[in-house]
C-alpha cells in the first residue's frame, strides 16, 4: 500500500476520486509524463485515488493512494485534473495559480515556494511483499519539516481570512 500527502493547487471538487489514464512521455516534454485516454495504446495503466485531508481554499491537501507505480504519476494525474502539485516547476505548479492578485499574497506565496523549495509531495507509506517471506512489507515517515512549514503557513493564512470575514 503506496500513499502519499500532496500539496495540489486549487479546491479539488469532492472529498475524494479517482484518477485513470495511461501514463507516457510527453511528446512535447521529454522530461514530462503526461496522461492518455486508459484504451489508448499510448503508455502504461495507471489508477490513483485520492481523497482530501484539508482545504485551505486555494490549495488543498490530499492524501493519494497509488494502485500503481508510474514515474511521476501523482504529479501527471493531479496536474491532469487541473491541481498541480505547489511549487511542482516541472508540472507547472511553481506560479501562482489560484487566488488573490493583491502584492500581499504574492509576497506569501512566495514566501511559501521558500519554505518548501520543491514540490509539496510526501511519501507517508510504502509497502511492497518481501521478494522471499512474500511478506507484506509497510515504511511510513513523518512529513518532512519543510512540508510541515509548508502546511503551517497556509492554516494561518486560511484561518486568518476566516477571522479577517467574521469581524
């Protein structure tokens, strides 16, 4: 059982989903996968689930869930389904793509591609079977302190529009 926590632009729809579609080469971008029709014979199956763990409007926090392992298939299916992963430069997630055009949250958001230089994607748990027991093998990490920084920023930015509309 693979799952990750991702930080992805936008307020995904729902509180969970499923991503399917083929994932290949991007014909444009060699550096790039990107995500075909799953009855193409372009690319390998691939099938994420996710489900939302936390909403801070303009990004949210998901927890994906990987039936299977393609290179960069979090980051192609969520950028495919219109949130890229934050600070993703690879995927287009490095820009500011959801909310205010005010300079003050410019300046957070910068803020925020400081804290966590690199793209907001956490492996919480791997598991595979023991190559000899067969063996159901599972590793889970913390998430790391520039993610958790990261996370920090945007509840007290949310929090402190909720207290700024209350008043």
């Amino acid at each position: 059982d693979c799952r990750y926590n991702a930080l992805v632009w936008g307020n995904v729809r729902g509180d969970e989903g499923t991503i399917r579609g083929n994932i290949a080469r991007n014909p444009k971008d060699r550096l790039q996968m990107a995500v075909f029709p799953e009855d193409s014979e372009i690319g390998k199956h691939a099938v994420t689930h996710y489900r939302v763990v936390e909403r801070f409007g303009y990004v949210t926090l998901v927890e994906c869930i990987l039936e299977t392992g393609r290179t960069h298939q979090i980051r192609a299916h969520m950028s495919h389904i219109g949130h890229p992963l934050f600070n993703d430069a690879r995927y287009g997630g490095d820009v500011i793509l959801r909310g205010l055009t005010s300079a003050s949250y410019k300046a957070f958001v910068n803020h925020c591609f400081e804290t966590c230089p690199r793209q907001a994607l956490h492996a919480r748990t791997l598991g595979f079977k023991h190559p000899t027991t067969g063996e159901e093998m599972d590793f889970s990490s913390p998430l790391a302190e520039d993610f958790e920084a990261l996370l920090k920023r945007w509840r007290t930015y949310r929090d402190g529009l909720k207290t700024n509309n209350n008043e």
